[in-house]
C-alpha cells in the first residue's frame, strides 16, 4: 500500500506523456491553416474539422482515400493469414516431436532478431528479379512473415493446449487440420488475438517496405502517402493541414481494432484465472 501513490504518480505521468502528442494532433486536425500557427498548440480555435476532412478526402479526386483502402488491403489481408500460418507453425512446433524441431525454432528466433531495414534491400533485389516490385504483392507477401507470431504461438500452444485433448481427439477420429480449427484454436484465442493486433500494426505502420518496394502513388499505404504530401509542404504549403487531418485518420482503424479485440484478452485471462 505504501508504494500505491508513487506507482499511480508514475502511471499518471505516463499516461499524460503518450497522450499528450495525440492531443496535440487531434487539436491541430480542427485548426484551419490560418490557426495552427496562431493559437495556442494544445487547445482548440474555431473548430473546422468537418471541412478538414472533407478537404483531405477530396484533394486530388480522393487520393487520400485510395491509400486507406490500400491499407486496409495490405493489413488486413497480412494480418488475418500470418496470424494463422503463425499460429499453424506455432502450434505444430509445440505439439509434434520430429527431428530438427528445436532447429527451426531456434532458426526462427533468429528472424525474430534481423530488423526490418536488413532485409528491405534483399527484397527489393528478389522482387524486381521476379519482375514483381511496385505491385501489390511486392508489399503484401513480405507482411505474411511474422516470425515474432510464430514464437508466441508455440509458447502459448505448449502452455494452454493438453497434449492429452489432442490425444483424445484423435482418438475420436478427428484429423489433425481438425483438433486444430476446432479444439487447439480455441484454446489459443488469447494469443491470436496478440499476433493478430501486433501483425495488424506492424504493417498498417510499415514505411520502409512500401517505400522501397513502391514507384506508382495509386498503390501507396497511407504511411507512404502522408509521407509524400509532406515532403511537397515547402512547396504546396496547404499540404501541411491535409497530412496533419490525415495523420489523424489514419490511427482511427488501429484503435477501432483495439477497441474491438480487447474483451478477447480479458475473456483469456479470465478463463486462466478460473483454471
């Protein structure tokens, strides 16, 4: 109890120190041009945010909401099969004894350890060998490999899965693509909810790829776009406000996925208590 003040104290600061940036971008995003600079940083003028958006989602016949939907696409798409070739690789890992087992894995941490900026160049040479760069799938098959994914699914498969269920099963006649989707899946729920939100931001955040990878505007993610309006603000000085009210809208889907997926950590951690 006695540590109780200072521990809120530091998670009060802590809280105010993460929100404070997007306050400020939230408060910029209703500024007109003529306020931003003007008015005091962190609290509101006179509200235009309604016209803002409106202005960003029409500038250029809609080209800021091309790159959302490219997001979406590369995001989603990555998000929901490397969660389950993860999730797939995982779990094989920590059911089934076979020899080289523990190299895999071990190789697979490996990957967990080279960054993203090592293996930007490599792919660029392998994509544009296959006469694949700036395309679609220049920036979507890379986003399928999460081998962070695959590290946590094995944890938690030898963790929450029985061997003994999965004996069971199979003694039932359930196939092993069956105890998988109908038995193992659920059980692992919790961390596959975590691969999936850590996939999902990772490629909805994800600039080096898509910069290297991409030429074409009309196959930007919206990182990449926000990034071009803002090397062009010297020049074009009302780009400034679009990729501020842009900036905003783009982290709209990562906390509606948040928001949406979290009662599925709370249910998993519930259902351990009560085991």
């Amino acid at each position: 109890m006695k540590g109780r003040p200072a521990a809120m104290t530091v998670m009060g600061v802590c809280t105010v120190y993460f929100l404070t940036p997007i306050w400020w971008l939230f408060v910029s995003a209703t500024k007109t041009r003529a306020d931003f600079t003007t008015t005091a940083p962190l609290w509101f003028a006179d509200v235009a945010l309604v016209d803002n958006v409106r202005e960003v989602l029409t500038y250029r016949d809609g080209i800021f909401v091309r790159w959302m939907g490219n997001s979406v696409l590369y995001t989603a798409g990555a998000a929901l099969i490397g969660t389950l070739l993860a999730a797939m690789c995982g779990y094989a890992l920590a059911i089934y004894r076979f020899p080289g087992r523990e190299t895999i894995f071990n190789v697979v941490l490996g990957g967990v350890l080279v960054p993203a900026t090592a293996l930007a160049l490599p792919l660029f040479l392998i994509f544009s060998r296959a006469g694949a760069a700036n395309t679609f799938w220049a920036v979507f098959l890379p986003s399928l490999v999460n081998p962070f994914g695959v590290y946590l699914a094995r944890i938690y498969a030898a963790a929450s899965v029985p061997g003994e269920l999965v004996e069971a099963a199979r003694i039932d006649g359930a196939g092993e693509v069956r105890t998988f989707f109908t038995i193992s899946a659920r059980l692992m729920l919790p961390a596959l909810v975590t691969i999936f939100l850590f996939q999902f931001t990772a490629v909805w955040n994800n600039f080096l790829l898509p910069l290297i990878m991409l030429g074409d505007e009309r196959l930007f993610p919206v990182t990449l776009g926000l990034y071009t309006w803002n090397t062009q603000v010297n020049q074009v000085p009302q780009l400034r406000g679009l990729v501020l009210v842009g900036a905003l809208l783009s982290v709209v889907p990562l906390v509606v996925a948040f928001l949406l997926l979290q009662r599925f950590w709370r249910n998993g951690l519930g259902t351990g208590s009560v085991k």
